[in-house]
C-alpha cells in the first residue's frame, strides 16, 4: 500500500480509512471503525499537534547538529513541502532522477 503524505494531510480520514481497511485485509478481519476515536486518532496527529509535543517531550527520531543537539523535525509544515522551496538545481536534478516515479505519484505532468 502506498499512501502520500499530501493525502494525509488533504484527505485525512478517508486516507486513514484505506489504512485500516488495508491492514484489517491483511489480519484477514473484519474492519470495525471507532468513530470517535478515528476522529481523535486524527486531531490528535496534525503537524501543529506533533509540533508541540516535539516542544514538550522531544522527538526520538530526531538526528543531532554538530554540538550534538537535536534537530527539530516538525519544523516547517505541509506548506512547506513544495518543490519551489527547493534549490532549482537539486529539483531539476530530482524530477530528472526519478522522472518515471514522479509522472507515475502525479508529482509532474505526464509527457505526452
């Protein structure tokens, strides 16, 4: 199953829907949705959410800078994640890379 974070983000509970659905087919289950606690589940992992409990309790998964400190992983954002805040060079680099991935996710147009 492949699910996009732009999908997280746009869709989030039909999303998480397929998520569950995908892991109960696996368990060979029958998927039975808590709707409250899908709706919580949701509110409770938005960007701003995880945010500020990095800010309380830190990140695991955070790396380390060069003084050893921890590096903020929830820093920018789903705004954030758009090509054009990339270097020119390193997009262009990118999309020519992994320009079948790309076309195939509808990152980039289709050629025709």
């Amino acid at each position: 199953m492949l699910v996009k974070y732009e999908d997280l983000v746009e869709y989030p509970e039909e999303t998480f829907k397929k998520i569950l659905n995908f892991i109960y087919e696996l368990g060979k289950s029958k998927l039975q949705i808590d709707k409250k606690k899908l709706k919580n589940s949701i509110k409770s992992t938005t960007f701003n959410e995880m945010q500020k409990l990095e800010k309380k309790e830190g990140f695991y998964e955070a790396v380390k800078n060069a003084d050893g400190e921890n590096v903020t992983f929830f820093k920018y954002g789903p705004k954030k994640n758009e090509p054009s805040s990339l270097p020119e060079n390193l997009r262009i680099k990118i999309e020519k890379n992994f320009k079948n991935e790309l076309e195939e996710l509808r990152y980039i147009k289709f050629k025709e």
